[in-house]
C-alpha cells in the first residue's frame, strides 16, 4: 500500500512538474507577445501620424488659396 501511494505520489510530482514548466513556457510566449503588441500599436500610431500628414499636405495643395489671402 505503501508503495503504491509512493507511486502515486512520484506521478503527480512528475505532472506537476511538467504542468510548471508548461505554465513558464506560456508565461514567457505571452510576454513576448504583450512586447509585440505595444511595438505594433507604436508603429500603427507613427503611421498613421504619417498618412494624416501626407492627406493633409495633398489637400492644401489640391485647394490653394484665393488670391486675395
């Protein structure tokens, strides 16, 4: 009886064990991800800055001004 619980015990120690390092693996996946996404939404941001430039320089030069300004 002793032997078998010892067994028992030795198998949930192994799973645990390999649950934690699955849990380490995932941490470490989502951090990495979590990075990415901030620098992604940077650039999304830094673009868009870009194209809002570029949309309003060819619209001032689409509509110059009246002569009298």
């Amino acid at each position: 009886m002793a032997d078998e619980t010892s067994q028992r015990i030795e198998k949930i120690e192994s799973h645990l064990a390999h649950l934690e390092h699955q849990v380490e693996q995932l941490n470490e996946v989502a951090t990495e991800q979590g990075k990415l996404v901030e620098f992604l939404k940077k650039q999304v941001q830094k673009q868009s800055g870009v194209l809002e430039t570029l949309e309003l320089e060819r619209i001032k030069s689409n509509n110059p001004r009246p002569p009298h300004h």
